[in-house]
C-alpha cells in the first residue's frame, strides 16, 4: 500500500531572513565587496541554485538585507515608545537600538558602514542610503522631543517646533554617527559602557539646556 507523502512547506519569509542574517555575517567579515552569492551560499549553508531560487544577483540580495536591517530599527524603536518612563530615560534608550551595543546592533554598524561606502561608487543604492538617513534624524528627533516634552514629528521629515530643537536634533545625530563610527570600528577603544556614558552625558546636556531657557547650541 501507497503511503501518501505529504510535501514539506517551506516558509519562504523565515529563509529570506536566513540570507539576510547570512548577508550581515559576510559584509561585517569581508565587506560588501566580499559579499558575492557564492560566499552568502557558505555561509548560509545553502547551495548557490537554492539561493539563485531567491536571488539572481548579488545586487538584489544586497539590497533584501538592506531592507531588512532597515525594517529592523523602528521594529524595536516601537517597543521602546510604547514602554517605559517618557524623558531623558527613553531618549536614552531610543537612540541606543542607533548604537552597537550588542553583537547584533554592532553587525548592524558594521553593515550599514559598508553599503555607505559602496553607496558613494553605487547610486544604485541611493534611496536606500537616504532612507537610511532620514530615519535616523526621525529618531534623533524622537529623543530630542522626549527631552524637551514637546509632540514626536508627525513623519520623517517633519522638523521639531522652532529652530533650537531642531538644532539640537541634528546635533545629536552627527555625534552618534560618531560614537556608531567608533564603536563598530574600535571597540577595544569604546566599549559599549563608554559608549552609554557618552551618550548619557551629552543627553543630559541637552535636557540642562532645554531646562534653562529652551536653547540648545549645537558644538
């Protein structure tokens, strides 16, 4: 007697997310240069057809794991707002799910340095690059408005009420990308508690100025 067989269902989200997690792996290793379908394959554990069932290029699976990592951030941003004490305490923790903190928010920094140098040879990768940035200086925005205890932007490009806030936003998102340089980069020099410390002191900054008289003076 015939055994019916039941075909395998295959999710085919979750093994998107397995390349992309493989993506991440090899660009924070080798680069994005290093990145090729055969290497994201190994790495993976797949064979080069299965992955090609997926992906056809390398630029189209580069692209997936760009996507991901940046659907990723405001995932967790979310948890962030919906918990916890409004203020210097949240701003705290907003802008680190920014920062490389953990081996998977570092593999983040790691990444996203990368494709910003293959972004200035590639403009194939623009909107992404800008998405990118855009998004960061909303969640910039988002603590600096916690602080100051004035509504979040209504979108991505909507500044903060007057000129200082908005100042200050812009501010605190050129001295993380600096601490998310150093920290990914040297972090025998900047360890993650050095990192928070940073942070929290330039936060605490802004909360005085805020406090004050409602200035804020970039530098």
């Amino acid at each position: 007697m015939l055994q019916r067989v039941v075909p395998k269902v295959v999710d085919h989200d979750q093994r998107r997310e397995e390349l992309a997690r493989a993506v991440w792996a090899v660009v924070a290793r080798a680069g994005v240069e290093g990145a090729t379908v055969r290497a994201v394959a190994a790495e993976a554990g797949w064979s080069m057809g299965a992955l090609r069932y997926y992906f056809a290029t390398q630029e189209g699976l580069l692209r997936f794991a760009l996507e991901v990592m940046l659907r990723r951030t405001p995932e967790r941003l979310r948890v962030q707002l919906a918990t916890g004490q409004p203020g210097l305490e949240r701003a705290q923790r907003i802008i680190e799910e920014l920062l490389p903190l953990d081996q998977e928010r570092l593999a983040e920094g790691l990444v996203w340095l990368a494709f910003l140098t293959r972004a200035r040879v590639d403009r194939g990768f623009d909107d992404l690059r800008e998405a990118g940035w855009r998004g960061e200086r909303y969640i910039c925005r988002l603590a600096v408005a916690e602080i100051a205890g004035c509504p979040w932007p209504a979108d991505l490009t909507a500044p903060l009420p007057g000129e200082v806030l908005e100042a200050g936003a812009a501010d605190l998102h050129t001295f993380v990308d600096g601490l998310t340089l150093q920290g990914a980069t040297f972090p025998e020099e900047l360890p993650p508690a050095q990192v928070r410390h940073l942070l929290r002191r330039r936060l605490e900054t802004l909360e005085s100025a805020v406090r004050e008289d409602g200035r804020w003076t970039p530098g």
